[in-house]
C-alpha cells in the first residue's frame, strides 16, 4: 500500500472564546447544540480520521454547515485545529515555520472557490498567470504556461476579456486554469461548481474527470451534492455536525448507507447512473464447457437451468437454451457448434453504467451475459437485480433483500441537479 499524501488524525476544531475549555465536554459525546447553548462554542469538527491517497479525487460531502470548509482550510493551515494532527506528504503542517508555510501554500496546494475568486480589474491572463507571479515567475514564461491551461480548459480567444464578461461556466474554468497554472500537486476545490447551471456544472465534472485522467493530481472535492460526489469521486467522505458519518467508495456508500443521514442523500440518488454493471451481476448461473453439443445437453440436463452460456478457452461463445440443444441433436446433419444455435442476446461490459444497459436488460427474456474486453464471461445480468435497485436503499444490508422484484421507476426520471 502507498503511503497516504494527507493525513488527517484526531483533529478537533472548537469556534470560540476558549476552545479548549470546552474540549471535555465534546469529547464526552455532547452534541454541537447542547455544546452551544451551555458554552457559546460551535463544535466545527470533532475527531476526524482520514487518509487521502495520491493521485485519488477525495470528495467531501455533507449539508451545509457539517464542516467542510472548515476541514480543508486545516489542509494548508489556514486554520489552526483545536487538537489533532495533519500530516502532508510526511510533513506535519502544525510544525511548520511561517515562511516554510508560505512556500507549502504557493507550491503543494491550490484552491478553486465557489464563487470563483477572480480578480475583477484583472484580464482573464492576469488572474491565471496570477499565482505565478506571486511564484516569482518572469512575465513571458508565465504568460506561456497561462495560455497553455487556457487553452486546455477551452478559454482560447479570451484572454483579453475580463472577468464579468464571462459566463458562470467560463468564470469556474480560469479559477480552475489558474489553481492548475501553479504546478500544485493538490488541488482543493470547495463548492467549485455549485454556484454553476445543472448543464454547465455537469460539463465542468466531466471536463475535471477528463482532466484529472491526464494530470494525476490529487484532487480534494467539496461538495454537498451527492449526485455530483458519486460521478467525480473515487472516494467519498461524509461529515454530519462536525463528525465523520462514513467514508469509502461511491458503490459502498449506495449499496451500505451507514445511517439515516446518509440514506437520506442517497435515496434521491438515480442509482442506475450510478452503478455499474459490475456492482449488480451475479456469477453466471450456467456456464457450459462441454465441447459437443450432446455433451452441452447433458451438463444442462444435470442442472437445473433451461439455458446457459457457452465458453471455450477462447472466452464467451453465445447463450444456449436446452431447447436449442435438443433441436440441434435431433437434426443429426449438424453436430457441431454453430452460428444458429445461440440466441441472439445483447452482451454487456462489467463497467457500464446500469442505465446504459436498462433496455436491453428488460427486454430480454435472458439473464443478459456480462462479458469483459478480453471477451471472458464475467457474470449475468439479471432482471430482477436491476430492478432490485430501484428500490429503497435500506442500511439494515443484505438481510432486507426480498425476492420480490420491485417495479422500476421511470428511468427518465432524473434529478435534475
Ligand atoms: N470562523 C468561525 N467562527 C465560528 N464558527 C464557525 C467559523 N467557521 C465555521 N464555523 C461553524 O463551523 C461549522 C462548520 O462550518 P463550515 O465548515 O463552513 O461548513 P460547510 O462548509 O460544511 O458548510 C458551522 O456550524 C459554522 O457556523
Ligand atoms: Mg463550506
């Protein structure tokens, strides 16, 4: 295993007067109300434990005020925690000198706002090529680096213009240009695209994730959009009043809600963009490996099933039914595999959205063959699994999965956010 880039132990943060005289109380369990009203002091964060990996999107998530912002700004130090630890890339951030902190804001981590933070009398170069400048970087290079990232991020032709020229969408795009400019190994991006348009935000996510596959930066990703932290992150924490309620990857958090505030966001959730096909399928319930067709009719017999998917050492050959089998042994002038045999039943791969395959899965009279890019059979996808997940999530787990197949809603049906 790598080593984690950030690492974030114990951390404690207390608003107020005298943090620390307070610290008992909230170590005890008393809530962030009850904090308040007995001592004035708001319980910002309250022993968070996590580790962020190189090179991973982390999302953030939570409702407003859960402490989001509060916990990144302890990132780069702009915030002083009440107690903890936060280590980055083996560097205790609380250790620092003030100027070693300077230097470790300029050159580690970059921010992207919510409302974007551009400067208003500068052109939309300047605000790039800004965080170059405070590098010290002389005007050419920097001019040459800017042009380069505003040319990635699709701003060519706007340099000149400043900032309240420009829409939402391409406002988001030079503070993303600008954080990228810097060269900073960790992005941190609080509420970056939430202030945008559902279309436009939904371009900007794919336009990160498009991103992030070239440069490999860590990326830090607020957002109190679940929607929004399922697409973009790999994995997810979610904080509630202060406190860490779970984390891990999007899958975990749709299919094992830790608690009611966690099933609450993932209830509006449209699960099958969500999930994957992989995360659904079932081991294929027949495979059939026999090499002639009366040998494929006897290894059917034997089961249980009507139907099966023949393999060879070559990967996935075709869907049989028993049906067919017997057909094809009773014409005695074929003997051998052939074309007409299998039924014509629409593959799909392991990694695509349920969505995608949603049509093709209901109206196949089969469990539809889940088959990988080296064309080996994976698994089977069945009806009543996809429509299994359009039903409530429940966080009891696998105890409450009822053999009943649940109606599926109207996949068109989207949230729009
Ligand atoms: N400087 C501050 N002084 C006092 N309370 C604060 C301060 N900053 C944040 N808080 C409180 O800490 C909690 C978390 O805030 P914040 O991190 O901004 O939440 P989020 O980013 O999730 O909306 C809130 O209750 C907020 O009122
Ligand atoms: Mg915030």
């Amino acid at each position: 295993m790598t080593k984690p880039l950030i690492e974030i132990t114990g951390l404690y943060k207390v608003f107020g007067q005298a943090p620390h005289s307070v610290m008992e109380k909230v170590k005890r369990g008393d809530s962030k109300d009850k904090v308040l009203a007995e001592t004035g002091h708001t319980v910002g964060l309250k022993d968070i434990n996590l580790n962020i990996k190189q090179g991973e999107i982390f999302v953030i998530m939570g409702l407003s005020g859960s402490g989001k912002s509060t916990l990144i700004r302890h990132f780069n130090r702009l915030i002083d925690p009440t107690e903890g630890k936060i280590m980055v890339e083996g560097i205790d951030v609380m250790q620092l000198s003030s100027k070693e902190l300077e230097e470790f804001r300029r050159h580690k981590m970059s921010m992207v706002f919510q409302r974007f933070g551009l400067l208003p009398h500068r052109t939309v170069m300047d605000n790039v090529a800004y965080g170059l400048e405070i590098q010290g970087i002389e005007k050419g290079e920097r001019y040459k680096r800017a042009q380069n990232w505003l040319d990635t991020v699709g701003l060519k032709g706007y340099e000149k213009q400043y900032p309240a020229q420009l829409s939402g969408g391409q406002q988001q795009r030079v503070g993303l240009a600008r954080a990228l400019a810097t060269d900073a190994e960790i992005l941190l991006m609080d509420e970056a695209f939430s202030a945008l348009d559902p279309l436009i935000r939904s371009e900007m996510q794919d336009q990160l994730i498009e991103l992030q596959e070239k440069l490999h930066k860590t990326i830090i990703f607020i957002t109190h959009d679940l929607d929004e932290a399922l697409r973009i992150g790999d994995r997810i924490a979610i904080l509630k009043d202060g406190v860490l309620v779970q984390q891990g990857t999007p899958d975990e958090i749709l299919l094992s809600p830790a608690d009611d505030y966690v099933e609450a966001f993932v209830k509006d959730v449209n699960r099958a963009r969500a999930l994957t096909v992989e995360t659904v399928m079932q081991p294929p319930a027949l495979r059939i490996t026999a090499s002639t067709i009366e040998e494929a009719l006897q290894q059917m017999k034997r089961s249980k099933h009507d139907y099966g998917y023949h393999v060879t050492e070559e990967g996935y050959q075709g869907l049989v039914t028993q049906e067919s089998l017997i057909d094809a042994v009773e014409d005695d002038t074929c003997d051998d595999w052939h074309e007409e045999i299998y039924e014509s039943v629409p593959v799909v791969s392991p990694d695509t959205a349920i969505e995608e395959v949603l049509t093709e899965t209901i109206s196949s009279d089969y469990s539809l063959p889940v088959v990988d890019d080296e064309g080996n059979l994976q698994g089977e996808l069945e009806r009543t699994a996809v429509a299994e997940i359009f039903s409530e999530p429940s966080s009891e787990g696998e105890e409450n999965h009822s053999e009943e197949p649940k109606k599926p809603t109207d996949p068109t049906l989207d949230k729009a956010s």
